[in-house]
C-alpha cells in the first residue's frame, strides 16, 4: 500500500472534541481528512492499493490504520464518503421509503448485506438514495462521536454551489474524475437534469463518457462550461485533449489552506463531505 502524507500537523484535543473528521472511500484505497472547528486542514493522508481491492479489505485495512492512529476515539463529527455504484435521484413527490431498495436494485444489483440510506438534499426537492456496503456501517458503529454517511454524489452537488449562477441557469456539466470512477453531473435551468456514475478502465475514458454526455443532452460544446475536479488538473495531458473537443473547461473553484491547486482538485471531495452535512 502506498500512502501520501500532505498534511501531518498535530492533532489537538481541542480539535479532536469539535473538529471534522473526513474519510473518501475508492475502489482502490481511501483517503483521510481532519479540520479544525473552521474548517482548515491539519492532517490529510492518501492510502492506495497497487489496483482495485474488495470493500472488506479496504474497510479492515482503514479501521486498522484509524486505530493505530487514535482516530476512532475522535469525538468531534466523522463523515464516511462511500462511493458505490448504486445511488440515485428521486423527485420528493415520488419518495417511498419502501420502494427504496426496489429502486435501487433497477440501477445496480446489491449485495445482500448492502444497506440502502436516503437522504434529502440541500436546496433541491430530491431524496438521494444509496447503498452503503454493511462493513462501512460497521466502521461507522466504532468512532467516539457522531457519525455519518454520504454518498460522493451529494459531495459532488454540493460542491456545484462553487459555480457561477448564470453557469447553473445556462448549463454547466461537472466532472469528478479518480483514477477508477467518474461522476458526472449535468444542470440546466438551475435544476438537475442528469448525475451519473462510470466505472473506468483508464482516467482516459472520462473524455469519451464526457462528449458522450453532452451530446446525449444536446449541450453544445461551444457555448456550455465542464468543471473539473479530482486528479485532472490544469496541466494534465487529459484536459489538454478534452479542450479540443469542448472549448470552456474550467477547474472547479474551490479553497483549501495549505494546499496545492492541484491537490485541492483532488480533494476537494473530500473536504465537501464536512460542509455538506
């Protein structure tokens, strides 16, 4: 396993009692966040895998590590950002909680001890419905303080309040890219008009998902932006190709202390889960 330290001040009490504690599960690893009450970064670590691993050995392995570094007996808020494939919109009007599984089950097949989690969004009249593998809720059972669980979509709705206004009236697609996933979310008349998940085989495969999109959606590529965020940054050999094909592509707008801008791309994700609860 490799691990990328970024960040790696000290932990202080009273940051342990009122901070924010951020963990981002991928297929391939997963990625710890902690910030003080005002939301500045003082520990942020990256843990990989050589490729993609079973979600029991990647929970196991972050429990381990969490506790080895006394951070399951953080008593301030802790977010779980889970990333599985089987997540959906559903209009408030429509909502049933019972049929959520059901729902679900029409998108992506689950696991049987997957557990299915709703909640309602921010400033949209939508319930988001997920699963959540039972080994993520597991780990959720063993922090000293309050725990929650998102979806890396509603991060990624959240994170579209960076954008310009007039961007969300015209048109504005958003893409977070990782080295295995793509998420894209696509919004006209400032109402969701479509958030999507890809599993990939390369990151390259994100510029073929992306045109495909948009042309799906009728949105012209000359006229409508695509926010970035996640590994592809200004200087990425990937945002050089899509620029041929789409002319505004614009890296998400966003501000985290003591960060590259390149790193910040990459997890601002992360950062989100905090603010969005």
């Amino acid at each position: 396993m490799q691990v990328e330290s970024v960040i790696s001040n000290s932990i202080t009490q009273d940051i342990r009692l009122k901070g924010h504690q951020s963990i981002r599960f991928a297929p391939d690893g997963f990625s710890v966040l902690i910030s003080d009450a005002s939301y500045t970064p003082v520990y942020l670590k990256q843990y990989k895998f050589e490729g993609s691993v079973p979600v029991e050995e990647l929970v196991t392995e972050c429990g381990r590590i969490l506790d080895e570094d006394g951070l399951l007996s953080f008593e301030g808020e802790t977010v779980l950002i889970t990333d599985s494939m089987a997540v959906t919109l559903l209009p408030r009007q429509f909502f049933n909680v019972d049929k959520n599984r059901e729902i679900l089950e029409k998108i992506c097949s689950l696991d049987k001890n997957d557990r299915v989690f709703d909640r309602i969004v921010k400033n949209r009249d939508f319930h988001m419905i997920y699963a959540v593998p039972d080994k993520i809720i597991g780990l959720g059972n063993r922090f000293a303080g309050d725990v929650k669980i998102l979806h890396m979509a509603e991060c990624l709705l959240s994170l579209s309040d960076q954008v310009k206004a007039s961007d969300h009236q015209r048109g504005v697609l958003m893409a977070e890219v990782q080295d295995h996933t793509l998420d894209i979310l696509v919004i006209v008349g400032d109402r969701v008009q479509l958030l999507n998940r890809y599993s990939l085989n390369d990151p390259s495969d994100f510029i073929y998902h992306t045109l495909n999109t948009m042309r799906q959606l009728g949105l012209d590529p000359e006229t409508i932006p695509v926010y970035l965020s996640g590994i592809i940054h200004e200087e990425h050999p990937l945002k050089e190709l899509l620029v041929k094909y789409i002319r505004n592509v614009i890296s998400t707008p966003y501000y985290l202390e003591h960060l590259s801008k390149e790193q910040t791309l990459r997890y601002m994700i992360l950062s989100e889960g905090s603010k969005c609860v």
